[in-house]
C-alpha cells in the first residue's frame, strides 16, 4: 500500500468519527499525566495525592481512545469526560496547570457536538442563486417575461 492509498483510507476513516475531539481529549488527560511527575518545587496545587490523581487523567485518555475508536457512544463518553476534566482541577495540579483541564473540555465539547453523516450547509448565497435560478427556470417555462427584465443593471 502507497503512502498516498493509506492517508486517503484514514482521511475516510477520520471523517467518520469525532477525531479532533478525541485527540484533543487523550492529549489534555496525557498533559495532566505528565504534570502529576512534575517536581515538587513546580507542583502549584499537591491536591488529593493517591488514586484520584491518577485515575482521572488516566479515566480521560481512555474516554479519548473510546471517542475515537466508537464514536457511536461519543455523547456518553464526552459526557463523562467534560466531568473527569472539571474533576481534574481538584486532583491534579489545577488540571494540569489549566492548560489540560482546557484540552479535556474543548475536545469533549466537540465530541459532544459531532454529528455524523450531515450535508455541509450552503451560504446564504448559495441559497439565494440557488432560488433565483429556479424562479427564473419557473418563469421561462410557463413562458412569462423573465424577472427583472426592462430593468437597468
């Protein structure tokens, strides 16, 4: 398989599912993974040191990969997720100084708001021409004189 074959395959696989929201998801809850390494001196927040700490980013990533690879579950996993972000800031570093309880959030917000298999809506426009063609198709099939004829440009 050529490099060319293979990225048209994912961008098909891509498209059919929440990708930027997952992504963005699994980075924030990685980002808030790291941070729990960070030294001591660099900790702003120690929070609740043990479990929660822990699960919560680690809980994040995973509701990222289960976004990703079952999109048809994406408003329960992204549910669960904007509340295991929100759920960050007290048990991690201030979420992972901020920057991924904001990842978290903005990728299960889009994960949320992904719908699948929609047209891509027109402009106005578009819709406009679009009407004015057929008004004008109307008019010349019912043998009228056409709209706006004997007016200046």
């Amino acid at each position: 398989m050529t490099f060319t074959q293979w990225r048209d395959r994912f961008r098909g696989w891509r498209g059919h599912r929440p990708f930027a929201g997952g992504v963005l998801l699994v980075l924030g809850g990685a980002e808030i993974l790291v941070t729990m390494k960070a030294p001591l001196p660099v900790i702003l927040h120690v929070g609740m040191q043990g479990l929660a700490g822990y699960l919560l980013p680690t809980l994040m990533v995973l509701c990222g990969l289960l976004i990703i690879f079952n999109p048809t579950q994406r408003l329960f996993y992204s549910i669960i997720a904007i509340l295991l972000s929100l759920g960050t800031w007290l048990t991690s570093n201030i979420g992972g100084f901020v920057i991924g309880l904001l990842m978290g959030a903005v990728g299960s917000s889009l994960s949320f708001g992904w719908l699948p298999d929609q047209e891509p809506r027109s402009s106005r426009r578009q819709r406009r021409k679009e009407l004015r063609t057929e008004h004008t198709a109307d008019a010349v099939r019912q043998g009228g004189p056409l709209p706006g004829a004997g007016k200046t440009a």
